[in-house]
C-alpha cells in the first residue's frame, strides 16, 4: 500500500522535481497500488517474486504522466476520503512521519541477502551452514533429522508442509524453509544455480527435505525486529548440534564484505541473459565501491551496457 508512495517520491526527486508535480504524481499512484499478503503466503503463483515491480512500474507511469500534466487526486493521504482516513481509520502521527524526513537514509540497515531465497530465512541458512560446513563437516547422509525452531512468520515458510519440502515451482522454492534448508546442505551453500527446473527434482535435496521438521516456537514470532531461526540437527550415531543464527550475512551487524559482494555478483552474471565480459565486471566493481565519491550513480548503469 504505501510502497507505491515512497518510490514515487524517489522517482520524482530524480527525474521531475518540484512540489506541484510531486504532489500530482503521488495522487496518480494511489491509483494504482494495493494487494494483499495472499501474494506472500500462497503458494502456485509468479507474483511472490514480482510484486514489487508493479510498485515501481506505477511510481514510474505516475512520475511520467505527471510530469506531462495530467493532475493527480488532492490530499491523497490527509483528505478527508485520504489514504490515512481510508484504511487507518484516521489514527496516524504525522509527526512521527515527518521526523527528520529527507535527513535519515536508513538503506545500511537493510539485510543485503547473501542467499537467493526469501530473507526470513537467511537466520536458519546461515545457522544451517555453520553446523554442516564451519563446525562439523556434516554430509547429507549423516543426518537423521533437522529441526528447524520457527516463529510465525518462519511457519508461513513451512506451510503447507508437503509443497514446502517439495515446491512445484521455482519461485516456492526460494520461500521454502525446509527445501531452502535441504540444499544448503546438499549443495554446502546456496546458488542461483541450486534454482533451476532440474534442481527441483534434485532427489538427495528431496530426500533430506522430507527430514526437516518444524518446530512452533512462540519466542520467534516477529515483533519488532526479523527474530532469529534455530536449527537443531540429530545424526544418526546419536549426536546433536544445535545453533541459533545470529549475525546472518548482510546483515547490519555482520555487513558482507566486497569479496562476497563480488563473489555474488559474478553468480548473478553467470545465469544473466547476457552475461557481461569480465573487463565490464571489473569496472562496475571499482566504481561501486567508490560509489559514495561519484557524482551520478547513473553512471554505474552506463558501465553495463
């Protein structure tokens, strides 16, 4: 719902400017925003890793038209018929919005995903992969069951059980725990090359995905900030390792260092549809990484072409 509104504004701040047109641009998006978290929690449908483009496709349409003259709804969100008034029932503190607006950028504090899969479940990944690879050297065959310890939104990963041990595709695969788990095992890691219609039906990845069992655990429910996962693996001599995934990758207190920037970078490049030549790479890596010193970031665009 209010996606939409925050990058209509960055649209507009780059490419028209200006109040008037702000203001217009943002009552045209308001039409064409909205959805539900159907789109997140169902499985069967494209759309979980689309969605966001339709925020960005109607902030780009609502800039441009805008920016010709075509005039957008007044006090979109303070109306009286507003977006606020509308779906929260008019109970908003305006000065906690505008606090320091245009001051605080807050981008570093995001989790840049080490992993392609959905970010919830880079706490169970990286717990995952410290116990099979840091700490025990655990191959697939070793394991009798894993646990993985999750709250409410861990369980939307979860269910229902069966199409998230076994997605039919390739987008479920990238939103299902215990799959998502079953190859970081497997494969030692996770890789856009671990997501393809082959992959899917990778039968050791299958066949471990059917030991992975979840665990409610109401200490994980997310309140305030993403809760960690904790994994629990019994082998089958008896052993149990357990670990909580704190410090994921990406994250802001375990930030990825450029080597890892550049190592998934280079992922992203192979399964490109056109691959761009190592020379290309080598410049959009040095001009990334001076990216605070440049004048225009378009210019990193540039370098892909």
């Amino acid at each position: 719902m209010l996606n939409i509104s925050h990058t209509t504004g960055v649209a507009n701040k780059l490419e028209v400017g200006g109040r008037e047109k702000t203001e217009h641009a943002l009552g045209i998006a308001l039409m064409q925003c909205s959805g539900t978290m159907e789109v997140i929690n169902s499985v069967g449908s494209d759309l979980r890793a689309m969605y966001a483009g339709f925020s960005a496709k109607g902030a780009v349409l609502a800039t441009l038209l805008a920016d010709k003259g075509v005039t957008g709804v007044p006090k979109v969100f303070e109306g009286p018929h507003g977006l606020f008034q509308m779906y929260f029932g008019g109970q908003y503190d305006r000065d906690a919005i505008l606090l320091r607006l245009g001051q605080d950028y807050i981008g570093d504090r995001t989790l840049f995903k080490r992993w392609p899969a959905v970010g919830t479940s880079h706490s169970h990944l990286h717990a995952t992969i410290g116990l099979v690879i840091v700490e025990n050297d655990l191959k697939p065959d070793d394991i009798q069951e894993i646990r993985v310890h999750v709250g409410d939104y861990h369980q939307l990963m979860c269910e229902p059980l069966s199409a998230r041990r076994e997605p039919a595709t390739l987008v479920d695969a990238k939103f299902s725990l215990p799959f998502l788990v079953a190859v970081a095992v497997v494969k030692r890691g996770l890789s856009l090359t671990d997501f393809t219609s082959d992959e899917l039906g990778n039968t050791e990845v299958l066949a471990l995905a059917k030991r992975i069992v979840p665990v409610p655990d109401p200490s994980l429910d997310w309140k305030v900030e993403m809760p960690a996962g904790h994994v629990k693996i019994t082998i089958f001599d008896g052993r149990v390792f357990s670990r909580t995934g704190v410090d994921v990758p990406g994250s802001p207190t375990a930030p990825m260092d450029w080597p890892s920037i550049w190592q998934k970078f280079q992922e992203c490049n192979h399964v490109a549809l056109r691959p761009r030549s190592l020379d290309q790479l080598r410049m959009v890596q040095a001009y990334a990484q001076d990216l605070q010193d440049e004048d225009d970031c378009c210019e990193l665009l540039a370098l892909l072409e």
